[in-house]
C-alpha cells in the first residue's frame, strides 16, 4: 500500500501517461497526415469508412466513442473537402448516412501506407506495440 503522500503524485498517476502519450502519438500523426490533407480526427473517420461504406452518423459516433454532436462539424468540413456525403435516410428523417465519395475512396491507397510510416517514428518494437494495442483495447472495453 503506497502513503499518503504517494498516491497523488503524478508519476503514479494511470491517466498521465496514457494521456501524454495518446497526445505525443498523435502528433506524430500530424506530418504523415499531411501528405493526405487530413487532420487525426479526420483520419479516424476516414479509418471507419474505409472498412464499411455507408454508415449512419450514429453508426460512426459509436465505433469512435464520441458524441454524434462531436461529429457533426468535422464531417460537415468533410464533406466540403469532397471526401464524403451525407444523406438524410428515406426510411428515417433523423439518421443521416455517412458515404464515401470517389475522392474519399482514392485517398484509401495513400493512407495504406500511414502505419507503416507512424512506426517508424515510435520507440516500440513491433511486439510491444501489439502489447501496448492489446491493453489499451482491455481498458477501452473495460470502460
């Protein structure tokens, strides 16, 4: 058991580093992203729409943990960029889905190589990282 004195200090804090390094990985993504004329989030909903076209917003706030009012601007910004559209559904006037256009879809090539290059920017061997992915994803789903 730690003392008093101990418990509050912030190197023994789980939050610290996981938000230090969560921030720090991201900006490691910012120069590679570039090349795509994306920013991270941007990334992350181009990440969700490459494995399955034509999703609901409510589809894509759950598979990205956030709120669909989060999204809704950053994908109003996408679909000005010409990446995506988005469509009221017929069947239901308050779900909108989410489709990638020709441009969203090209841009899928070039980002095939953003991991491989993120990976050369990190200090963790290929077994850590898959070590680090696995716990992240147990605290995640553990939430």
């Amino acid at each position: 058991m730690l003392e008093e004195s101990e418990v509050l200090k912030l190197e023994r804090q789980l939050c610290f580093p996981l938000y230090t390094a969560s921030r720090l990985t991201t900006q490691c993504y910012q120069p590679i992203l570039q090349e795509l004329n994306l920013t991270y989030p941007q990334y992350l909903v181009m990440l969700v729409l490459w494995e399955k076209n034509n999703l609901s917003l409510s589809d894509i706030a759950q598979k990205l943990y956030l709120q669909s009012n989060t999204l809704t601007p950053l994908l109003k910004r996408m679909e000005e960029l010409g990446l995506l559209t988005r469509i009221r559904s017929k069947q239901d006037e308050r779900s909108i889905c989410i489709s990638l256009t020709e441009k969203g879809e090209t841009l899928k090539t070039q980002a095939e190589q953003v991991p491989s290059k993120l990976m050369q920017q990190i200090s963790l061997t290929k077994d850590e990282a898959i070590q680090l992915h696995t716990l992240l994803y147990k605290l995640i789903q553990g939430s």
